[in-house]
DNA sequence: CGTAGAACTAAACAGGCGTTGATTTTTCTC
DNA sequence: GAGAAAAATCAACGCCTGTTTAGTTCTACG
C-alpha cells in the first residue's frame, strides 16, 4: 500500500491525508483531558469538544475509548541516557528528566498515565510493566549495593510522589518553589539511595568513604546545571 | 451480635438508634469502595450492594454522593506525638505513622484522599489544605535550617509516592518488599532532609546544641508560634 | 465533467447514573 | 392489641454515557 497520492505531484513525498491531522487533534484533545480530569469524566463528547470534532469521529478513528485510552498513555521512554556506569550521573539524568521534562510537558503521556493510574487497574498494570522494566530495571543494574531493586523502586516512588505533587496536586509549597531548590535539596537524597559511597554519612552498612563534613542538602548551590 | 434493646423511658440520651448502625454500614463501604476504585466508579448502586442496603436508603442518610464523599474523607490526624523537639524522632513518627498505620488500614479516610485526590478537584483542595496544616507546617516548624517548609512539603511528597505505589499501585518491587527494608532505606534520607546535622548510625544524638559548622545565622529551634 | 471513496455528522439506541416521591415494612410507645 | 414514628424499599424521572447506523459532505482523479 504505498499512498503516494500527492496531487502536488512534483515535489511528492508529502502524503499526510487530511484525516491524519483530525486524527493527530483528537488524540492530543485526549491527552490534554485525560491528564487533567482523569478517564471517567473525560468523556468521548468533551474530548471531541476539545478537538472540534464530532464525538462520532472519535469513534470512527480509534474504534472504542478504551482503544483510545490505551495509545493515550502508550509511550516510549525518551531518556536514552538515563543509565550510565557512573550511578552518581544516573541519578542527576533521572531527576531531571523526569521533574524537568514534565514541567515543559505536563500534558505527556506520563502524565496522563499517572494520574489515570490511581483509578483504572488498567493504567495501574500499564504503569507498573512500564516502570519496572523501563527505570526500575535500567537503574538497579548500576546500583552497586545489596537491595539494588529495592533502593530503585523507592527512588522511582519518590519521584513520581514528588513529580504528582508538584505538577499534578499541585501542593503550594512544591509547585511554589523554584525547580532549582527542589532538585538542590533531592539530589542528594537520591545520590545516597542508587549511588552509595559517593555521599558520605547516610547509608549505615557501605564502605567508608569517610568525608566528613558536607551535609546533604545543605551544601552551597554548586552545579547549577540547569540547561534552560 | 450485640443487641443493644435498650428503650429509654424517662431521661438520658438517645440509645444507638438501628439507623446509626445502618448509617455507619453504609459508611464503611463508602469508604472500601471509594478506596478501591475512586470517586466516579464508586456509585451509589455500587456502595449500596456492598453495605446491603437499597440505593435509597444511601442518599436518604447522607442526601448526596457529594455529602457522602465529603464524610468519608473527612478525618482528623492520629497523630499528636507526630512533632516533637527533637527532629530525628519527628522523622521515625513521621514515617512509621504514615507507612505503618496505612498497612494496618488500607481503607482508611486518608488512602481514600489520596486515592480520589488525583481525579477529584475537590479531593485535591481537601489534601492540599489537610496536609499543609497538618504536617507541612507541623514539620517545618521543627526544622532548623533553611527551606524549613520546602523540605518538609519535600519529605510529605516523598513519603506520599512510597505509600501510594507500596499501597494503591502495588509496584512490585515495593509491595513485596518488607516493611523494615523500606524504613531502614528511607529513613536515613528523610533525616536528612528534616533533620540536618544529626548523624545516622553513628551515635545516638544526646543533647541537640552543640553541632560543629550548623548553619550560620539561622537560630536554632524556631518559634513554636505555629502551634494550636 | 462524474463518480468513487474518504471524511464527517445528525439522530438515535440501550444502559447506567444520581436523585426523588410515594409506599411499605419495621420499631417503639401507649 | 392500636397508632405513631422511624427505617427501608419500590418504581420511576431526567440526564448523560459509549456506541451504532444511516446519511451527507468533501476530495481526488478518470
């Protein structure tokens, strides 16, 4: 099936049927309503609303809402970077790819996947599969501690509690504060977590690497590092 | 099983009419249901079946779904030793009042805001509000150092995602894990972050005072004025 | 042009929702 | 027992849901 059918001609290679392009807007509509008000009330004639189209095209393109739904929140991760043999690196790439990409985006098929997850077992089984073999997995086979698993899930809850308050409950001191503060004061935390030894004083069972002194979270900012 | 026909002739109050037991069945599996599957899929038909009761009678007791949610969410803390002087304790309450009592009691009003807080705006203002009060402030009062409401907003978050995905989500990796595991990881962070200065596993703290190189300029043991 | 097929839409469906008012059953007082 | 009050139920309403069907408009190419 090759769809060259340009009446352009000359140029070709610029199929993109008109239907594409309602399909592309219905499906945004949906993200944007699904993230924001969850897969109940986000019903087929508010996303069609959304779209400016009619709630029997939505049908008509994706076949049922579930359907719908399910490429919704369908997603493939875009860190590449996230593991590096550094795990003091890992941890910086997974913050801020996480907290920053999401401010940029809060409309992104994560974010739908999270907040839908709380209500539908559906979403909840997606995010789980998704989590696990994408991050948990990825980031454990560089920790270098017993637990590695363990210490990558609780990582990976932390986030996704800092992330949902933040962005999507909004809680006023988070979503307040500047996104600079917050990953001043996490990164540590997290660096001692998946990359123990590279902080001192807060794992009890890790060699020594005895450096007194700095004391998580309240060091001087250094490494601003926030590429706009 | 207790049969309580006690029928009040001359003075006294009224003895446990059969309406009140009806009233809290119908209660408790307000509560179960809207834990288990949120706001919109926990329907009036839904929690009545569960509590054996006609749909009626649900909305006679508590006139609106909306009333009846506003109850089941409504809840005053537990927890009066949550704060105390001593920051490092404040972090063992914290955590293990919020970790443990939720694993005593999954259907708890507070797993039912959090639950439900993700797709209900009204949800989300309660929590925001309740948790602000009842925890952010509480904490950062007790916190001597700078952001004192940041990091506690912070540590509120961080223990939110651990419950949620140990609890609601049931990731894997954290769900199966024990619950000592989880506290013996989490918990050295989470002193770091409200309880700066205090060395985990080292020595257990005797008097809070007398800290090489604490924090400069900021006074020690803020004003309690919060309280109340 | 004409016509085929893609894109869109109006109208209706069966079923579930929260809620209501009247009615029946139970419980208590005399 | 009779009668009143409380509690529980029945049957229905109006509305909204996801989905279907049949029909209309638009677009491309002979």
């Amino acid at each position: 099936m090759t769809e060259d059918r340009t009446k352009t001609g000359a140029t070709g290679a610029e199929p993109e049927r008109k239907g594409e392009r309602t399909r592309r807007r219905i499906m945004e509509a949906a993200r944007r309503k699904f993230a924001e008000v969850g897969y109940e009330r986000a019903t087929i004639r508010v996303i069609a609303a959304e779209a400016h189209v009619d709630k029997a095209s939505v049908i008509q393109y994706f076949g049922t809402k579930q359907e719908l739904f399910r490429e919704a929140v369908s997603w493939h991760v875009p860190i590449e970077e996230l593991t590096t043999p550094d795990p003091a690196r890992t941890v910086d790439n997974y913050l801020r790819a996480m907290l920053s990409s999401w401010a940029a985006d809060p409309d992104s098929p994560m974010a739908v996947l999270l907040r839908t997850s709380m209500t539908s077992e559906e979403a909840a089984e997606l995010l789980r599969r998704h989590v696990t073999k994408e991050t948990v997995e990825r980031v454990a086979a560089n920790v270098d501690a017993p637990d590695a698993r363990l210490r990558a899930a609780l990582s990976g809850a932390m986030m996704f509690g800092i992330a949902t308050q933040r962005y999507l409950l909004r809680m006023p001191d988070l979503a307040e504060a500047d996104l600079d503060d917050v990953l001043r004061l996490a990164a540590p935390l997290f660096r001692a977590l998946i990359a123990p030894g590279s902080e001192p004083g807060s794992e009890p069972r890790t060699e020594p690497g005895a450096e007194p002194g700095s004391e998580p979270g309240t060091e001087p900012r250094s490494d601003p590092g926030t590429g706009s």
